[in-house]
C-alpha cells in the first residue's frame, strides 16, 4: 500500500497483497489442531476470529501511517511467524 492508496484497507485485502494469506492459512491450521472435536461454529469463534482480531489490532498498533506492501508484509509476517513459534 502506498500513500495514495486506501488505509481503511481491510485485513482480507492487506493478507492478498502482502502474499501472507497461505502463511496465515498455515497458522490458523496450526492452531486449529489443538482444537480437534469443535464444530465448525466454535472453530471459528475460538481460533479463527480471535487470531483475526488480534493480528488486526497488532497492525493498527505498528502502522500508524499508510505504508508501502514490503513494510506491512514484514509486520504481518513477523506476527505470524512469532505466533507459530509460540
């Protein structure tokens, strides 16, 4: 993202351009193991929302400013990747 693009992008779009989406797909299956036996419903209340949130709130806290997609797929892939070291 550039300064003449939107900031209001949303995190869908921001995981798209930062190539992100399949390393994000991988966390959110790490962390769905842990959780074998939920519905479907309760998957994505315990696992995939709150990861969404909370990825969310970790850009909106380092990125103050519309950034260019090398500095938001840095932010996002450091996240990702410090939460599958967890």
């Amino acid at each position: 993202m550039t300064s003449d693009e939107n900031p209001g992008m949303s995190l869908e779009n921001i995981l798209i351009v930062t190539g992100e989406m399949d390393h994000m797909n991988e966390l959110l299956k790490h962390n769905a193991r842990e959780k074998s036996g939920l519905s479907a419903q309760e998957m994505i209340d315990t696992v995939i929302n709150p990861l969404l949130d909370e990825l969310e709130d970790y850009i909106r806290s380092e990125v103050s400013a519309p950034q260019d997609t090398d500095f938001l797929k840095t932010v996002v892939h450091e996240w990702i990747r410090s939460k599958l070291n967890d």
